[in-house]
C-alpha cells in the first residue's frame, strides 16, 4: 500500500490535461514511442473535437511505485463525474494554462476536490507560449485556493512548470530552466501526495465511482477497494442505494497499467480496479464482504438540467439515409447509454408513443449522444433543449450558470447588451491588454442558441466558458427563444438556383441549389420576425424567344451551413431538428403550410 499513488487530473477545459497524461506514459516508459498520443481520448468524437467526453484510468509504474491515474473531463457538463472521482483518489494533479490562468472551471474542479480533502498539486502547463505570464497565474491560483477556503496543508501545494506538448518540466518558473523530463511531476506525486488511508483489516469493502458497461459481462464499476481483499468468483453483498442487499458473484475483475486493462485475479485495499458481476451496479453502492455489510457514504449523482425528446423521424425522407429507425430500437439504444452514463435520464413521452424524454447535463452532453446515434446508422427527430424547472419551497426555479467571457474590447459593448436581453447579471469586468473578462451569472434558457450569436459578435476571436451555478427563482418567459423568423419551404422537390436567386433578399439561405426539400423544412433565415412561407423549387419558364443579357448565370451568395449543435441551438420550440447519418435537417413540427397557419392563428 505504501507504494501506491491515487490521482486523478483537473482543470479546466483544453488546458492540456490529457496531452499530460500521454507524456506522463511516454516519459515513464510505460508505453511504446510508436504508441499514438492523445491515446487517452478513445472514442472519434473525443479526437476530432479535442475534448474528454469520459473519465479514463490508468496506471504508470515509476521508481518502484504504481501511480493510479484518472484523466477527468473538463467540460462542465460533465463535471458530475470529477466530484464522483475524488472519492476514488488521495491527491490531484491540478493543470493550469500558463496565460489563460484560473477558469470557470478550473473553480469548478477545484472546489470538489478541496471538499473531498485530497492533496493538490499544481501544474502552471504551456509554459513554452509566447504569451506565458507564469508567477500571475500562480498568484490567481493561490487567491482561488484562499476564496474557496483551503486549510492550511492544501495552501501549501508544491507547482510545476511545463510544457506537456513538449514534454518538458521544471520546478522554476523561467523557460531556459525547463528539461526534456517528467521527472520533477512524477517525483512531486510520488513525495506530496499520501499512501492510500486505507486498511487490510476487516471485510472487503469497494465503491464504484464510474461505470462502463460490456456486452459480455454487463455494468462494470470502477472504484477503489477502501478496505481488505477480495478474489474472482468470490461471494459478496452489495448494500444498494435503498439499503436493500444483494448477493452476487465476482465473475471478473480488472487491474490498469498504462492504456491496457488487464485481468486480476485478486485486489486488496488502496488498488484501483474494475468488477464485474452485478449487471446492475449502481454509482455509490457498496461491495461488501458476505456477513460484514457495512455501507460507505452514498455519492452524490449530479441531476441533470436539461431535457429533449428523441422520437422516430416522421419526414418525407424517413429512411433514406439511415437503417435504424424504429422506436423499439431507439429506445434499445438509449437504455444502453444509461447503463455507461449515470447523469442521463431516460422516459417515454407521455403524448407520444414513439417519442422519449432524454435529460441530461447539457447541450453537449446531449448533443453528443446524438452524434454517436447518428454515426451508428440511427434516423431521429429531436425537439429544442429545455431546462427542468424545479418547485422549491412553492417558487418555480430553473438552473443559472457562471459565465466568464474573455474578448477584444471591441466587442464588450455588444456582448453587455446581448446578456442583458437573456437576463444575465455582470459579477465582475477586468481588461488587461486589450482583452476583457466578463463574469456573468446567466439562466441556462438564456445560453441556449447563444454561442452561436456569441462567435458572430466577436468575429470567432471570443472565449465563452459556463458551469452549473445553482437553481434559482425563474427569470423573464422569453428568454432564450429566436427573435428571428425562419423561411419554409412550401414545396416537395429540388431547390433551384433560379428560385433561389429571386429569394435571396428575403433572408438568409441555408441550402444550396440542388438540395432536396420537403413541404415544411426550414431552408433559411427571414429578414423579418415572422415565419415566411416560400417556393424554393421553382424554375425559370422556357420560351423560344431570347433576349441580349437575360441569361445571365445567376450568382448566389454562400448559404449558411449549420452544424448539429448549431441546429440545437437555433429551433424554437414549434421546431425540430431531424438527424440521420448524412445530415441534419430543421424543420417545423407541422409540416403542412394550411395546417401551421390555422394552428399560429389560434396561438
């Protein structure tokens, strides 16, 4: 036990956490130079978008010691897991960027890690960027760890300067001073962070923190054993949430070591390990030894804020790209992410049989269920995200966030007004070097569909960064809907580069000449706040009489192309957004033009 390490890494998203992870592997030798980096983000939509989605284990053998590693993600929707995390560590590794400094969730992350009591240790990373302003960031550190009330031993962190793309580090802020080595961050976990507090007496006692989930076996949990030892195929209790106990047998178990998950036959107190067996494994309960059932404290499951429903897509093009469209297997599908992700929520519609209500933690979270669907062949239709508005002691409360904005100051007039309209109110407003940061408190309602508006405004050049605050009494009934109205296509067909020329001065197009169209789909943005109802499948009539200068080539502006989040974004809440493996579509949940104006007129 005295040679085992538990940590996991913190900070703020695209700080560098994980590049850091990948160098720590690398420069202990614990995996091969032709291993490929970022190796810990696993799943294509973690390597495209350069984020962690999921927390990962690991495990590095370093001067005779196992150090246990957990890479956590580092966008707030997915900040549950780290809270859940540091029930399974002793220290953290907390990655700061070198000029960006303290984030909203650099706060975020630390906050639960000083509650839980672990050890920090500090990581000023990105030493190497021209605009590096180190000892500043230290000073935001120190002053965050003092706000958020650290004790005496946790204000006393050993940092460390470096640069994980370049895999180098060092105990001294100035830049000549670095090494090609990981050294002084290995040798800083090995000398500051604690043996695991645990013991060999006594009946096994383990607690899963995270889940996977496997065809073959079911739920696995992954936790670390508090107490005593255990072995495959053993009997064992599980105390459940409710206090109920089951008994189930150990079928399989497993240990880490560098990006490998290797089987174990046993694992004794202070050991990171994943087991198999219940296929009903729950976050927070306790594997206990038959006969000495005693119950850890339960975790804390994050609810979620936000809700969409997912149903079968009913447009004219139903089928056409996608195999997988039938409720029964849409529903198969999301039950099977709510055996991996405990923050997610799933529930029949009540109004429709073919529809469910899936909650999660955020757009992103949201979204990116979505996109994994998608690449799996599904067809659905999604309605516009909702926040989960809650009764608290008889007042209707929604969720609020913290948004921290940095800008050009160009734009800071711009920004102000639009958060004003959404009900944000400003905390706090700093410029330095022609940069300025915003601190805002914000309903979530009112972040729906802004970032797109956001990156508009400061010509793409502004940082948004946002995390669950708290619930609070609901603001204004309007915010977070479009002003804007939309224009609709009031046709089947192939939209026509003639049609699409006389229409141009109406709006914003979002398709190009050739696209396919059905009566009801969105196919641009109206100039004006009311929906627009048009024929973007007309051609030119053909007579046998020509003129000089009448058949010019028409030349169309470029239309607006939207990503899956941006759609999200976008639709209101008569709206849906239909998704199938080659593309996204927006489109009004009443398709039929006669049908949507008798139903707008009744509104």
């Amino acid at each position: 036990m005295e040679k085992i390490r538990n940590i996991a890494i913190i900070a703020h998203v695209d700080h560098g956490k994980t590049t850091l992870v990948d160098k720590l592997l690398q420069m202990s030798g614990t995996f091969r130079d032709n291993e490929e980096t970022s190796s810990m983000d696993s799943n294509d939509i973690e390597r495209e978008r350069g984020i962690t989605i999921l927390a990962k284990t690991t495990a590095i053998n370093y001067d005779g010691y196992r150090i246990n590693i957990v890479d956590t993600p580092g966008h707030a929707d997915f900040g549950g897991e780290v809270e859940r995390i540091m029930n399974m560590v002793d220290g953290v590794l907390l990655v700061v960027d070198a000029y960006e400094g303290t984030m909203p969730q650099t706060r975020f992350v630390l906050k639960k890690a000083l509650e839980a009591g672990v050890t920090p240790i500090v990581v000023v990373n990105k030493i190497d960027k021209p605009t590096a302003r180190p000892k500043e960031v230290v000073d935001e550190v120190l002053d965050l760890f003092i706000e958020l009330g650290a004790d005496l031993d946790q204000l006393d962190f050993p940092v460390i300067y470096a640069s994980g793309l370049a895999g180098t580090s060092s105990i001294h802020p100035e830049l000549e001073t670095q090494q090609p080595t990981m050294d002084p961050i290995l040798e800083a976990i090995v000398n500051y962070i604690p043996a695991p507090n645990v013991s060999l007496d006594g009946g096994f006692q383990f607690q899963p923190a995270l889940l996977d989930y496997n065809d073959f076996v079911g739920r696995i949990g992954i936790g670390t054993v508090k107490r005593g030892k255990v072995k495959v195929n053993e009997m064992v209790s599980c105390v459940r949430r409710d206090g109920s106990i089951k008994q189930f047998r150990i079928q399989k178990m497993y240990g880490f070591i560098g990006l490998k998950r290797v089987e174990v036959q046993e694992a004794s107190a202070g050991e990171m390990v994943a087991i198999s067996g219940l296929p009903d494994i729950e976050v927070g309960e306790t594997v206990c030894t038959v006969g000495k059932e005693e119950a850890l404290p339960l975790l804390r499951i994050d609810e979620p804020t936000l809700q969409m429903t997912f149903g079968v897509n009913t447009s004219p093009f139903c089928g056409k790209d996608g195999k997988l469209l039938t409720a029964r297997k849409i529903e198969e599908r999301l039950m099977k992410e709510t055996e991996r992700d405990v923050s997610l929520k799933v529930i029949p519609d009540p109004e429709n049989s073919e529809a469910f209500i899936v909650s999660g933690r955020g757009e992103l979270h949201l979204s990116i269920l979505i996109e994994n669907m998608r690449r799996e062949g599904f067809e659905l239709q999604v309605s516009k995200p909702e926040v989960i508005v809650k009764e608290i002691d008889g007042i209707k409360c929604e969720p609020f966030e913290d948004v921290s904005i940095d800008t050009p100051d160009e734009y800071v007039g711009a920004i102000i007004e639009a958060l004003g309209n959404r009900e944000g109110v400003m905390e706090n407003m700093t410029s330095r070097d022609g940069q300025t940061r915003l601190n805002y408190i914000v309903p979530s309602r009112g972040l729906i569909g802004f970032s797109t508006d956001f990156m508009t405004m400061t010509k793409g050049y502004g940082i948004i960064n946002h995390t669950f605050k708290e619930y609070r009494k609901m603001a204004g009934s309007t915010v977070g809907q479009r002003k804007q109205g939309v224009l609709v296509s009031m046709e089947n067909g192939k939209a026509t580069a003639y049609a699409l020329g006389q229409l141009e001065d109406r709006g914003v197009m979002f398709i190009e000449p050739g696209a396919d169209v059905y009566e009801g789909m969105i196919v641009g943005e109206n100039n004006h706040t009311n929906d627009l109802a048009i024929n973007v499948v007309k051609g030119k009539n053909l007579t046998n009489t020509r003129a000089a200068g009448s058949d010019h080539t028409v030349v169309l502006k470029r239309p607006r192309l939207l990503s899956l989040e941006v759609c999200l974004d976008y639709i209101n809440n008569d709206e849906l957004v239909e998704v199938t493996p080659v593309s996204f579509r927006m489109r009004k949940k009443i398709l039929n033009t006669e049908l949507r104006k008798k139903s707008d007129s009744k509104k």
